[in-house]
C-alpha cells in the first residue's frame, strides 16, 4: 500500500494496529489476523481482509508525517 494522504486514513490505520497488535498471538490460531478481522476489525471498520494485511505493511514512521499543501 502506498502512503496513505488522508487524515481519516490514517487514523484509521492506527486504530487497526493498535487492535492487532493488542489482539495477534503466534501460533494461535484464534488470535490469528483472519481470526481478529473475522471478529473485531470486519463489524466495526467494514473492510475486506486484503486491505488489513495491505494496513498492516504500513511503516508507523508514513502514518506520522503531516500532509503536504
């Protein structure tokens, strides 16, 4: 995923990760990213699986930069 420009994204984005990374358990296949999408992240946010794992490969460090004008 590219560097996402809206602030609305990128809060969003935050919130995912601080979910997963709260939530995900090596080796647990109940605390796995299908099972925490399937359970949490899909109800609340409504988006697919593909775009989670696509959230998940955003570095923090592109989620702190201010939008350029």
């Amino acid at each position: 995923m590219s560097t996402p420009t809206y602030k609305s994204t990128k809060k969003r984005i935050k919130e995912i990760l601080k979910i997963v990374q709260r939530e995900y358990e090596i080796h647990n296949n109940k605390r796995c990213y299908k099972a925490i999408w399937r359970n949490i992240i899909h109800p609340k946010y409504g988006i697919c699986y593909d775009t989670l794992l696509s959230y998940i490969k955003v570095k923090p460090s592109n989620l702190n930069e201010e939008i350029k004008k």
